[in-house]
C-alpha cells in the first residue's frame, strides 16, 4: 500500500512573529505519529515507525483524554502502576509528544486518526467557520447537518489502512460508535462498545483474545470530563486518574501476554478561575469587523468582514494586545501558516481558519456570550492553547503481562 498524498500546501505567508512558540513537531513526535508508528510496529506497508516502538503482534493504544503531561508528573502519587511503567524507563521511545494544533480533542483526535495535521485534515478547531455555508460549524458533538463529515476530512484513515492487513478494533463507549467525528477521523475496524471503565477493559480482553495480529485503540473520556466539570486540581479528576491508573494495570492483566501497550493523550489542562473567563464580545474594540466568532475560549478564531482587509486585522489585533498584552499571543492566519501550526495547509481547509487568532498565555478564556451557552462559562479545566500544559502529551510504552496469547 502506497502512503497518503499529501496535497499542496497554501503559499509562504509573512515572517513569524518572534514571541510564538514553536510549532507542534509534526512528523516526528506528534499525537500524529502514535497510530502511524503503532500500524509500522506490526508490519503494516506503507507506514514509517517515526516513534521507534518495538516491533508486535499486538498493539492497544490507550487514548486518555486530557490527559496532560505536567499532569501526570505532578499526580504521579495517584497513579502507582504507570509511575512504576514511567520509572522502569522507555528506551528510545519518547516520553512525551505535542498535540495537534489547536490543542483540542477534535483537532487532536483527527491527527492521531489520520497521521495528518490539521491543516490537512481540516478539523482545525473546537468550532470552525464552513466556509460554503457561511456559518460556524461544530467539529466535536454537534456537526451541521450540512457538513458531510468524510467529505470535510476526505483521506483515509490510518484504522482504514491498516484494517486490509491486520485485525483493527476500537474499543469505547456507544455513543461514539457512528458519531460524526468517528465517521470523519476514525473510522475503519470493527467496533466494540462498552459503558463502565470495567467493561471496556473486559471487552478489549476477549476481543484481542480472538485475533491474530491487531491493532486495538482504547478510548478513555472520563478524566477530561472531570477537568471540565471539577477542574484538574480536583479531588474528582485524582479520583478518575485514578481509574485510570486502574484501568491500564487491568489492561496489562487481561490482554495477551506480550501485548504492546501503548498510553497518550489527545491534549493536556489547565484550570481558569471563574474571575478570568471574560465575555470579549462585550468590548466593542475586540470584535469591530468580525463576522464570525468560533474557536474555543483559549483558542478564539476571529473571521473579518471581507472589507476589512489587513487594515482591519491589524486594528484587530492591536485592540487585543493593549487589553490583554502579554496575556495572549495574536496572530494572523497566514502567520499562523508560516510558523507550521497547522502543518501544510490544503487550499480548501485555509478559509476554514479565523483571519486573526488568540490565543490564551496564562489561565485566561475568552467568550462570546452572544453564541456561548450560559454554561459553557462554567467550565473549570480548558485547552486548545498553546502552553505546554496544554499541548505536551505523555507516551508510555511498556509490553502487557497478561494471558498467555493465543497461536497465531
């Protein structure tokens, strides 16, 4: 099997601002590379193993979302099975990884679904503006009925690839299992669903238990709705670490003996206090030409009147910096391209990203109450920066204990 084509990129854009951090490390240690570099460690052609796994015959990827690097350093006392997997040391896997630009699950999730950034698969933030319909459309629960998801992401996925030389199977909860974002990022495999932590890890045992080579992809959501909810300093989200923490160790225990056990995350946290997520579109300044608002509130997409021009971003973000200065970093779409956030950006995914963008430093987030539900305001723990609690993402590599597995 040939690798996926990746089309040409959108035109050099103007030099990066000097206070942007790097980009995320795109074809080398990114969630992008973990699926990719699992399908290469099995044998799959046409995959490169960029994160140098160990070679398998079986292969689950545990996908703990939220879970962030820092977070897992820091917590390290709730979680005495993989501090004893971090201690034990990884060889030349890589201990930690960058998320998908925006640091959001479905910017992230489509990346580590397709081996692409997003400026390829064109998930390029929590709500993106649909440039043919002219409105904001959902990209994670909510997709517009007039988006066609395998048409808005459009390359095969990585599930899809290699399920024409191993056995593929994802294991996660039932109302994911037809869900848009699986249709659109990661589809491909049999599907195998299960509500409680128990469950999943009981039916990821008996499916590999019945296959020869697989690839297993694992889903866990429960610590990022406990940040959300509670926020990550909470003793809710130590409680869900910690079955997580449970959930792996029955892994190791219950899949074949020899297993690869692979865990990441899809983004990392931090908390905002209630006093710090402002409603912007209550400064006039801070929207005048905007036509469309989208984003997240720690990644704000800003779409400009088509009058605007650069005149009217350069008022924009001038009008961001003397009122939030260092506290966020502003910048344009192109700059945005030209510092690789994105990666290559297709033609058709380019419009899909806000003219000008902000992006929150420190524990800050931003809202425009005139689109937010009220409760959106209420949300303890967020991401989709670019600060390395939000973006930096553990890899943990260590080889499962369990039954003895079956002949192939």
């Amino acid at each position: 099997m040939t690798s996926v084509r990746v089309p040409e990129a959108m035109s050099s854009a103007p030099a990066l601002p000097q206070n942007l951090p790097a980009a995320p490390a795109f074809g080398d240690r990114s969630i992008a590379e973990v699926l990719t570099s699992a399908a290469a460690s099995l044998g799959v052609p046409g995959f490169e193993n960029r994160l140098n796994l160990p070679a398998a015959k079986r292969v689950c990827v545990v996908l703990a979302d939220g879970l962030g690097r820092n977070l897992l350093k820091q917590k390290s006392a709730h979680t005495p099975f993989l501090r004893a997997v971090m201690q034990s040391g990884q060889g030349r896997v890589p201990v930690s990884l960058d998320s998908a630009f925006p640091s959001t699950t479905a910017a992230s999730l489509a990346s580590f679904g397709t081996g692409l950034p997003a400026g390829q698969h064109g998930m390029v933030g929590y709500d993106v503006l649909d440039p043919g319909q002219d409105r904001v459309v959902n990209m994670l629960g909510g997709w517009d009925a007039g988006v066609d998801p395998q048409q808005w992401q459009p390359f095969p996925t990585v599930f899809e690839r290699a399920a024409e030389h191993v056995d593929v199977c994802t294991v996660s909860l039932p109302q994911f299992s037809d869900s848009a974002m699986t249709r659109a990022a990661l589809r491909g495999g049999r599907y195998v669903t299960a509500t409680t932590s128990h469950a999943r890890t009981a039916a990821a045992a008996e499916a590999m238990a019945g296959a020869g080579r697989s690839l297993m992809y694992f889903y866990v959501n429960e610590l990022d709705k406990a940040g959300h909810r509670h926020g990550c300093q909470s003793p809710q989200w130590e409680h869900q670490l910690e079955e997580l923490d449970a959930t792996v160790k029955r892994l190791s225990a219950t899949l074949p003996a020899g297993t690869t056990i692979l865990l990441t995350a899809d983004h990392g946290m931090l908390d905002v206090p209630e006093s710090q997520r402002i409603d912007y579109s209550a400064d006039p300044d801070l929207v005048a030409g905007v036509r469309h608002t989208a984003g997240e509130p720690r990644m704000v997409h800003l779409y400009l009147d088509e009058s605007e021009g650069d005149a009217g971003r350069a008022r924009l973000i001038a009008a961001w910096r003397a009122r939030f200065g260092d506290r966020i970093w502003a910048f344009t779409r192109e700059e945005a391209t030209a510092a690789g956030f994105f990666g290559a950006v297709r033609t058709e995914v380019g419009p899909r990203i806000g003219d000008v963008m902000i992006a929150a430093r420190d524990a800050v987030a931003f809202y425009d109450t005139r689109r937010a539900r009220p409760t959106a305001l209420e949300v303890v723990g967020q991401h989709g920066s670019l600060t390395k609690a939000e973006r930096e993402v553990p890899l943990l590599c260590f080889q499962a204990d369990g039954k003895r597995a079956p002949r192939a």
